[in-house]
C-alpha cells in the first residue's frame, strides 16, 4: 500500500472526534452543497432551453423557406412547392421532415367580441405528434382526402376571450376583395404560453381553405417549414437547402425570427456560468482554509516526519490524499442531493411558474447525463488542484521548531 495514502487514512480515522471532525463535515457540506447547486442550475437550465425552443420550433419548424416579398405582410408572397427540397427531402442532409404552410388574416366576430387573428393553414404533412404536447384540449382537426376540413385549433387565450369551446362554431371573415367568411369548428384548443408570438393571434386550419380563398392551385403554399435532424444540425441543414434553392426563395432561421426569446435564453446561461465560478471559487476558497487548518493541527506530525528523513514532496501528498477523501465524499454528497431535488421536481411538479412571464407553468428538469459528469469532473479537478497550494506551506516547517510546537 502506498505509504502516505496509508497515513492519510490512518489520520483520518484518529480525526473522527473533536474539532477535527467538525472541519471534515464542514468541508464535505461544502462541497456536497456547491455541486448539488450546479446540478440542480444546470438541468434546470436545460429544461428552460429545450422547452421553449420545442416550443418555437413545434410551431414554426427549425427553417423557413419562403418567397422574396418587399411587403411586411405577415401573410407572405405565394410560392410553388413542388420543388426538390418538399418532393425529394431525402436528398438533403440533415433534413428530417419539410412541410407546407400558408397565413391570411382574419377577424373572428361574436356577438360580445370582435378579434383578429391569423389562420395558419397546415397540410397533411404537419407533424401533429410534435404539436400535440401543445394540446390542452379536445383533439386535432381532421384533414380529409378531398375538399377541405372546416375546423379550427384556437389558443387557449382566444377561447377565454371568445368564450369558445371545443365543439362551437365561429364565424371568421377574411380580409379580401370581396370579402368572404367562413364557419369553422372548434375542435381543439393549444396552449403554448408563447402569447406574444402564437397564442394570442394564431388559430390553425386546413391549408386547403386557404388555397381557395386566395383562388390558388392545390400546389401553392405560403412557405416551408424544415426540420433538421436535430437542433444543433439546423445551420449546416440551412446550408445544404441554400445551395439548391431558385433565386426567388429565400431561407431563414425560426431562432433569428425570434430572436428576442433566443436571446433572452442566451443570457440565462451565461448567468449560470457565472454561477460555476463563483461555486467552485467559494469551495476552492474553502478546501484552502481547511487544509491549512489540518496542516497546523499536524504540525508535530510533520516535524517528526521530517525529523525520520521524510521529503517535503512524500508529507504533502499525506495531506492531498486527505483532501481528496473529502472532496470524493463531498462529490457524493452533491450528486445525491441535487440528483434528488431534480427527480422530486421532475417527478412531482413542486415549484410552480408564472406562464406569462417564463413561457411554462413549472420548473422544467431536462436529464442530461453529460453534464452532469461534467460538473463533476470539473469540481474534482479543480478543487484537487488546488489542494496543492496550502501544502506548499509544509516545505517552510521547521522540523525542531515543529516538534516542539504545541
């Protein structure tokens, strides 16, 4: 066995009483502490992230490719969809799924209320399994093979403030020369607590409804929506479709049409970066103080040690081994508890959110395994590092004058 692990063990068995055990608690707390804080940010942090990207992705898709248009319309420039990328998308790298979209603006009119809204008409290519984890009621509408459906999918505020349900009916105008309207079915209602964005004006129907209010032919369509086979992959997706498009269309990311949110999301990591320094100087800090600590209460220990020939390099690793023992423990410690708090949340929903301003109505726990062997790696090497620092002091004890310490 190796000599000085020997004498770190043996030290701190003899230390399990006393002051010395309090400095041991205090410096595992410490640790423990520290690192379940990190965790707990980070995958909380991750939670944040992917739930309001799914979000604004689940509605608005990774890419949008759409006509050139000088008008700032949010109904956008017709364009032919029998091209490559919607035909053949397997021809694309890191493109999952492309789909048909088109908006035109309507009002919908009640007897108590007047409200405009846009109807964004879907084909029968919409991943409807992605948007359901929006659904807070009644079901999707039904696209049939021919014609096209009369059913909408309003926002759960619309609703509130149409007083609608799923199964009534509502009657929608159109802005057009002439005008025309529409009796449209409820038949679900989503909730993406994105209100500035979707819910407060969005409603969802058949695209086809769309193509014959505006007299266009069943190939026309308002734009494309693209998926990319993960979100770290979007930009070398929007490469490759780029490289193929006509010169009439153009392409661009749903994270630069939101920027704001992205932006915002930005900024709530980098704060939690600035978390991880802070945590890790404060156990640093830490773990310094209470290695000097053991180092002066073993101050006779060091002097007899040198006294027998022991080099200064063989009396410091004793004490590095005893600092890695806390901090492994501490290390454990940590993951336990913010390992646990994380599935109590996940599990049970405890901290609730305000949904209008945080986009979600609960903490939100997304399971990141990397990250957490991250945060551990990363303690441990730092903090190991820096247990080297308060040994330093052992190669200016006086071996006479250290034993006759006391």
């Amino acid at each position: 066995m190796n000599l000085s692990y020997f004498i770190a063990r043996r030290i701190s068995r003899e230390q399990r009483r006393g002051f010395s055990s309090a400095i041991h608690k205090i410096a595992v707390f410490s640790i423990g502490i520290g690192l379940a804080a990190l965790i707990v940010s980070f995958l909380i942090l991750k939670g944040f992230q992917e739930t309001v990207q799914n979000k604004i992705y689940g509605f608005s898709g990774h890419l949008l490719v759409t006509r050139f248009t000088t008008n700032n319309s949010p109904e956008g420039a017709p364009m032919d969809y029998n091209i490559p990328l919607f035909t053949k998308p397997d021809e694309f790298p890191y493109v999952r799924h492309v789909q048909e979209f088109a908006v035109k603006a309507g009002l919908i009119k009640t007897k108590e209320e007047v409200l405009g809204v846009l109807l964004k008409g879907v084909g029968k290519r919409f991943d409807q399994k992605l948007f359901q984890e929006n659904m807070v009621e009644g079901s999707f509408i039904h696209l049939p093979d021919s014609g096209y459906a009369n059913e909408i999918v309003i926002s759960k505020i619309i609703a509130n403030k149409l007083n609608a349900g799923v199964g009534d009916d509502l009657i929608v105008h159109f802005f057009q020369d002439p005008p025309r309207f529409r009796r449209l079915k409820v038949t679900g209602i989503y909730e993406t607590n994105l209100s500035e964005y979707f819910d407060a004006h969005h409603i969802i129907g058949d695209i086809r409804l769309i193509q014959r209010l505006n007299n266009w032919a069943d190939s026309i369509c308002g734009g494309l929506e693209v998926f990319a086979s993960n979100a770290q992959l979007i930009d070398p997706a929007g490469y490759a479709i780029a490289e193929r498009l006509d010169y009439d269309l153009n392409i661009e990311r749903v994270r630069d049409r939101f920027i704001q949110v992205f932006e915002w999301l930005d900024l709530v990591s980098r704060q939690v970066n600035i978390l991880l320094v802070i945590i890790l100087t404060v156990v640093c800090v830490n773990m310094i103080s209470i290695i000097l600590i053991l180092v002066m209460e073993r101050t006779q220990m060091i002097g007899l040690l040198k006294a027998v020939g022991a080099s200064d390099r063989f009396i410091r690793s004793v004490f590095v081994y005893g600092g890695i023992s806390l901090l492994l423990k501490g290390l454990m410690l940590g993951n336990l508890v913010g390992l646990g708090l994380c599935y109590i949340q996940d599990r049970f929903r405890i901290i609730t959110l305000n949904a209008a301003d945080y986009y979600m109505s609960e903490v939100p726990i997304s399971w990141h395994w990397e990250i957490v062997l991250a945060l551990n790696a990363i303690t441990f090497v730092v903090v190991a590092t820096v247990l080297l620092l308060p040994t330093m002091i052992i190669s200016r004890i006086n071996p006479i004058k250290a034993i006759r310490f006391d």
